[in-house]
C-alpha cells in the first residue's frame, strides 16, 4: 500500500509540472489559420463549402485546443488534489501517575536533635526534644510483669555473645542504648531485656531492633526503678546466625547521663542447649 501511494504522489508531481511548463504555440496556430485563410482566397481554390464553414472549423479548431488544455489542466489539479495525503491525528492517552511503593520495611527512628539554649537569660526554661517513635512501642506500665531471665555468669554463653554500648548519635536530652547480640547457632528461642535506670527525666522514646518486627513481641515497663525494655522471640520463629541488634531509646534530663546503673540480660536456646548472657554498658571485647 505504502509503495502504491509514492507512486501516486510522483505521477501527480510530474503531471502538475507538466502542466505548469506548457505554453501554447501561437505561432504554429496563426501559422495554420493564414495558410488557411490563403487558400480559400485562391482563384483556382473550388470551395465545397460555403466560406463562412471554413471560418467556423478555424474557430473550431482554435475552441477545441483550448478545451483540450484547460481540460488537461483540471485534471491535473484534480489529481494533485486528490492524491494530496490526509492529514491525520493521532490520540495519546494521558500519562498514568505513579503510584508510591509502600514502605515495606521497619525504619530505625530518627535521632531527635538536641535543641540550643535561648540567648537573654541563663534561667530560660528548656523543653526536652520531641521523642522519636517506634511503631511497636508501648507507654510504660508500672503494673506490667515482666519476665524474669535465667542467671548469667557473663557476656558470653556458648556460641551466643553479646555487648552493651550507647549509640554515639546520643545527646544532652536524648539517648539510645544499644544491646548487640552475636551468635554462631541458630536460635529457636530468646528473650533480650534492657534495663535503663529511671534517673532524673528519663522516659521511653521508642525502641527497635534489627531482626524482623512481626518476630517479636515487645514491651516496656516500669519495675523496680528502671524502665524495662523487653523482646521475646514468638514460638516458631528463628533467629539466624549472625550479629543483631537490639535498642531501646529514651529522653533523660539536660547534660551527660551516667549509665554505670544500667543493664542487659538474653536467654535463648541454640540445637536443644539453654544459653544466657548479661551485662552493662561498659565497653566489652569480642
């Protein structure tokens, strides 16, 4: 089909330009029309028609040149015309928008920032910082049991190790406390607990950990002058080898808070063996 209309298209541009160039030759046609005048002026000429038929068949003759060009003509505008491409148009659907994908994954929460004294008076009163939180934390109960873990000799148990520390993103209102757990074995079972003494202004801000949340059921309470945070493993899920982390974040009066009070634990069960560990947050050696 494609092939079909670039021939049209060059018939019709060949036949507009034909058109265009021809000019009638005047010259042949007065030529003719005296050479005929001449010959019935002939003495010797025997006319078989009246002359007024000769002058009609000139005339004629002259009409019918010009019906065959203006003739011509039109059909060649005609085919130009005809063979002219249509203008076409073409729909677009309009642009979806996007969708946002879904933030499928446990976010740590964001560290607040420790807020700058007002200028004027040294007796300006400070608020503490907005507590970032996690979506599993819990208000503290007072009257929330939690449960009480096995005995511990120290921070390592078998293939199961662990160390206490603060997060270095802590500030003068804010800090997070971090519980790192290593482990050579699969677990089938374990229990972490962090306690933070309840030192002036301390208060949960969140907590999260680096193993799944739909993993664990988390709590925190207050017991015993400590706010308590604590995961437990949900029966049938497994905690793999390799280091994980467990934190529990807290706003806490102005200035450098002194940790020497607080304190970890973790029970947990690798191929059949009871394992548990404690410790403080004091740096610890691998």
């Amino acid at each position: 089909m494609r092939h079909q209309d670039v021939r049209d298209d060059e018939l019709s541009a060949r036949l507009h330009e034909a058109a265009e160039a021809h000019e009638p030759d005047r010259a042949r046609i007065l030529a003719r029309l005296e050479r005929g005048m001449a010959t019935q002026s002939r003495p010797d000429h025997r006319a078989t028609r009246p002359p007024v038929f000769g002058w009609v068949r000139v005339v004629s003759a002259t009409a019918a040149v010009a019906s065959v060009l203006a003739i011509g003509g039109y059909a060649v505008a005609s085919a130009v015309k005809n063979n002219s491409p249509a203008q076409q148009t073409v729909s677009v659907s309009p642009t979806p928008t996007p969708t946002p994908s879904p933030d499928a994954t446990s976010r740590t929460p964001v560290k607040p920032v420790a807020p700058t004294a007002s200028s004027g008076s040294d007796n300006a009163s400070q608020s503490s910082p907005k507590a970032s939180t996690s979506p599993t934390a819990k208000s503290p109960t007072a009257s929330a049991s939690t449960p009480v873990l096995p005995a511990a000799s120290g921070v390592q148990d078998g293939p199961l190790w662990s160390d206490g520390s603060i997060d270095p993103g802590s500030n003068d209102f804010w800090a997070q406390s971090d519980v790192t757990l290593k482990t050579t074995k699969q677990l089938s079972a374990l229990t972490v607990q962090l306690k933070v003494k309840l030192t002036d202004g301390v208060s949960s801000a969140g907590a999260w950990r680096s193993l799944p949340e739909q993993d664990f059921t988390q709590t925190v309470t207050e017991q015993d002058g400590f706010l308590v945070y604590t995961w437990v493993l949900k029966e049938g899920r497994k905690v793999a080898v390799g280091e994980w982390v467990f934190a529990g974040q807290y706003n806490h009066a102005r200035g450098d808070r002194d940790a020497k009070d607080d304190g970890y634990s973790a029970a947990g069960t690798a191929a059949g063996q009871q394992l548990s560990v404690k410790g403080d947050f004091a740096a610890q050696k691998s």
